[in-house]
C-alpha cells in the first residue's frame, strides 16, 4: 500500500505515467467460449493489499485493515473464485492506546500492506506486518481461521513485507518502498539475523513498493507495485540477496471495473495442475480496493506475463481448474442475526471494541462504552464490507434501553459520513437522518454532523436501512429509510453524497453504533442484520 508521505503518491505517480504494458492476449471469444468462466472482481469488498497462498487444495489471501479491529482478515478459497473470511491474523490491534480510541485515534494506521505464508515444516501459518514504521509483528497459527498469537516483535519495521518460506525452510523476507532490501530470519522465526538491500528503483520508474517474494523454478523473484498503475518484477539467479534484474508487468493496464483502477499489487499462486493466476486489487471507490483475478503464463526465460482479453484486464475469464471444492463457501452477504457466542469473522469494529460493553446471543447488544458527541471518537462501532455494485444493509433494532442523550443508529462510514438512528433526549426517542459528519486530511474531526431529516417513532422496535452504490469513477449516493413493520420502507432525509478521494484508503463501510452523549448506561439490541444486493432486497 502507498502512503502519502512517502516520496512519490498514488495521485503523483498516476500523473506521471506514461505508456502500456504488453501482454499476451487472450481473444474474447475463447473466454466466451469455455464451459465455465468467472466475472471480475472475484470478490466485491473491500480487500486491498493482497498476499494470496495456496496450501494443498486451500487458496489463502490476507489483506490490509487498516484501524479496524481484528485486523488482516483470512480469506479462504477452494477455487480462487469463490471466497469467504477465515478469520483474523492479529486478533487485538495491541499497538498502544490510539488503537483503542483512548486519547489518540488510529485512523489510516494500523495493518497495512503485509504478508501471509504457510511453513510445512511446521504446519504453521505466519503472518508479518510493521506497524507505524516502528517495529514489525509476527503472528502465528497453526489452522487459518485461528486462534492466532503473537510470536515476536522485529525491531526492524518491514514495510509492505513479503515472506518467503525457501525450500530448505529458511525464511526471507522482502520490503521497502523504493529502495528495496531483503532480511533473513532466525529458524524459529523470532530475530533478524541479516539484512541487505538489493534494488534501488530507477528514477524513470518511481516508487516500488509491496513486496511479494517468491522462489520459482529455482529463481528468486520479487513481485513490486508502482502505484497506483503498475507493477514490476524482480528476478535473481544468484540467490535472495540477488543481484536482481527488473521487468514491467504492467503499467496503466485497463482495468475490469468500469471507472475503476489499474489492477496492482496482490500476489501470484499456482493452482495443482501448474497454472498461474495473479491476483490484484482494482482502485474502486467510494466502495474500497477490490480483488480482481488473471491468468498469467511465463516466458521460456522465466519472465511472468498477465494474459489479456482485447488488449485489458479481462472482465471474465476461463474458470482455474482446480478438483471440486469439498464443500460452498460461506456467503459474505445474506442474514445474521448474532447467534452464537462471538462474532462472525465479516465483522470488525472501528479501532478496538471495550470488551465489556457488547454481547452476541440473542442478537447484538451495543450497550454505550464512550460519552461523546462526536461518531468517530465513539468505541464499539461495528463495521461490515459493503458488496458492490450497489447492496443494501437493513437492519432490526431494539431501542428500548436508550438513555437520554444516546445515539444510536446505522451508518455509511469513512472520513465523511452520514447516519440513520435514533437520538433520545428529555425521554423521547426520534428517528433522524444525520450527514456532515468529516474529518479533514489529518483525520480529525472538523464535522460532528447536522440533523437533516427526523420522524416519530412509536413502539421499541424499528427497522432502519442504509443503500449504498459503490461503483466506481464519482462520488455516488446512499440513501436511508425505516421500517415500522419490516415491509413497508419510508425515505428518511436527503442522499448522501459518498466520496471516491483514495486518501483514507479504505472505502465505505456499514456501521452499527451506539455511543451516550450524556452519561453511559444505556443499550440497543440489533436482532437482524441483512446485506443484500438488488435481487434479493426485501421491502
């Protein structure tokens, strides 16, 4: 991933670009022709920086969170189509007290671009990731869904790490932005025992960063993007140290998403048969960064190669062949209704949640855990993906055990948001749609939002809904209503206009919340929440 204080910007280096990339090409009609192809993007969620493994008949990806917590979520695949969330490779975001929303905030930190690997000498899943350019982590686990616990901390920080598991078992990893340098560590993985840099960019190419390293065919290959339009490959013959020679994958390569990016960054896997397949992320806002598939094939003299369809990125491709999956993943969209003991791994709450303010069983209990005025500074907002192009969240609250002064509602979240919700003061409870709520380039707070639309409620129960089109190119519009009776939906205030700016990096999420303004004490019992798309919408 980028970050604007490094030396070259997305927006910069998309100004500077120049030039396509050359690619094999895979004619439409052979893609249309085969019994069974998939669309991009694979997955319509926000999952960025990708690090895509295979383990036996298993694909992995880990991707970047940024300040939501647990972070680096797992993906699981059988197909590399069809995908759902594992689990979580960093369960608390233990970085000190911004991550808790304790007298700091962690906005645009946290988990960025970081590496997910598997060691068969010991069945072991590690997962690597610097965090504020201080120290790096090492996570393990030994089934990818989890638990996961912290191995060590390296003093170094690795920035957009990639690990490399040798086939004599010693571990390496790749990082930098620009100049690039690769460390090797201890056998148990705990210490740094060497590091040396290997690649400083040329100036004609700009920033490369987020590295993937990877030993193929006996060579050693570091995978780089320039972003936010390109990516590059390093190739050594001599060993992880190099010296390594660079060859452009892509640049400004037309991308499956209509107004979205060029896919960048990610990873390569092979599947059981040989195959290789690139998987990147398309920059897609205001809906996020999302994961997009191609085939790619190699030159006699190892060099990778994306195969295209007319010249781009293609929207479908032949399916991988891969052995039938032993079973259907599970959906990320369709009902909860928080059953069970902990939370679903679609969840993650904005920083990290006070543990003692929520419950699951039953439905969803967000009792009020910060006395505030301000959305973005309150603990234990519960945040979920939104599902592209467009999908709708609904969802069924118990507003019985609000206090005066509490506020609680669902939201379209990122650095400018709006909600629909309850506002409950001199012992009455109306329904509003509140917008305004921003944050200027340093993510703080310069709006703590306006009422532009209210309603009375009656009864303990309503049902409030969010819209939300997240295709890419402009700014696009979300849209609130509620439910007296879960059927019939009334349109509460204006549209909110949600922005495609790339700087806070992670794009528009659903946001279930409930914070005091007053005095804690207070609660809300979400029963259901429903994420649906067009066709299958209710009401």
């Amino acid at each position: 991933m980028s970050w604007t204080h490094q030396k070259l910007s997305r927006r910069r280096a998309l100004a500077a670009a120049t030039g396509l990339a050359a690619g094999a090409l895979l004619p439409t009609a052979q893609a249309s022709a085969q019994a069974a192809t998939f669309t991009n993007p694979v997955i319509w969620q926000d999952f960025a920086d990708i690090d895509v493994i295979r383990v036996g008949d298993t694909y992995y990806a880990s991707a970047s969170t940024m300040h939501y917590s647990p972070g680096a979520p797992v993906l699981r695949s059988y197909d590399l189509v069809n995908w759902e969330i594992a689990g979580h490779s960093v369960p608390t975001l233990d970085f000190g007290a911004k991550y808790d929303l304790n007298g700091a905030r962690g906005y645009v930190r946290g988990i960025w671009a970081s590496s997910l690997a598997y060691r068969p000498s010991n069945r072991t899943f590690y997962w690597l990731g610097q965090i504020d350019f201080a120290r790096t982590y090492v996570y393990t686990a030994t089934a990818a869904e989890g638990p996961w616990s912290r191995l060590t901390t390296i003093s170094t920080p690795y920035y957009d790490v990639g690990l490399l598991v040798d086939t004599d078992d010693t571990l390496y990893v790749a990082y930098g932005n620009t100049t690039i340098s690769v460390a090797q560590l201890s056998p148990d993985g705990r210490t740094q025992v060497r590091t040396q840099q290997v690649f400083t960019t040329p100036s004609s190419v700009g920033t490369l960063e987020g590295s993937r390293f990877y030993k193929i065919n006996g060579q050693y290959y570091i995978f780089l993007t320039r972003p936010a339009n390109g990516q590059y490959i390093l190739k050594s013959s001599a060993g992880p140290f190099g010296p390594y020679t660079m060859r452009q994958v892509l640049l400004n390569l037309p991308g499956p998403i209509p107004g979205g990016g060029v896919p960048h960054q990610g990873g390569l896997v092979q599947t059981q048969s040989g195959a290789w397949y690139y998987l990147a992320f398309v920059d897609a806002y205001p809906g996020g960064r999302v994961p997009a598939l191609a085939p790619v094939t190699w030159t006699s003299d190892g060099w990778p190669i994306v195969q295209l369809v007319s010249g781009a990125w293609g929207t479908s491709y032949p399916s991988p062949a891969v052995p039938t999956p032993p079973r259907q993943v599970t959906p990320m969209t369709g009902v909860d209704t928080f059953d069970g003991t902990t939370l679903k791994p679609r969840w993650e709450w904005n920083h990290n949640p006070d543990n003692t303010k929520w419950a699951v069983g039953n439905g969803l209990t967000l009792r009020t855990a910060t006395v505030t005025n301000d959305l973005y500074w309150a603990r234990n907002t519960l945040t979920h993906r939104i599902q592209g192009p467009t999908s709708t969240a609904t969802v069924l609250l118990d507003h019985s055990a609000m206090r005066d002064g509490d506020r609680a509602g669902l939201a379209l979240l990122r650095d400018s948001s709006a909600w629909i919700g309850l506002k409950r003061d001199g012992g009455t409870t109306r329904l509003v749609m509140v917008n305004g709520l921003t944050m200027d380039g340093n993510w703080n707070t310069t709006g703590t939002g306006t009422e532009a639309a209210s309603a009375p409620v009656q009864g303990n129960r309503v049902w409030l809904r969010a819209n939300a089109d997240i295709r890419p190119g402009s700014a696009r519009p979300g849209t609130f209503s509620y439910s007296t009776d879960g059927t019939t939906f009334t349109r509460l205030g204006p549209a909110f206009s949600m922005g495609n700016d790339w700087r806070f990096f992670m794009g528009y999420r659903f946001a279930l919340f409930n914070h005091a303004t007053q005095a804690l004490g207070g609660a809300v019992r979400v029963t259901r929440f429903d994420l649906s798309t067009p066709s299958t919408t209710r009401g």
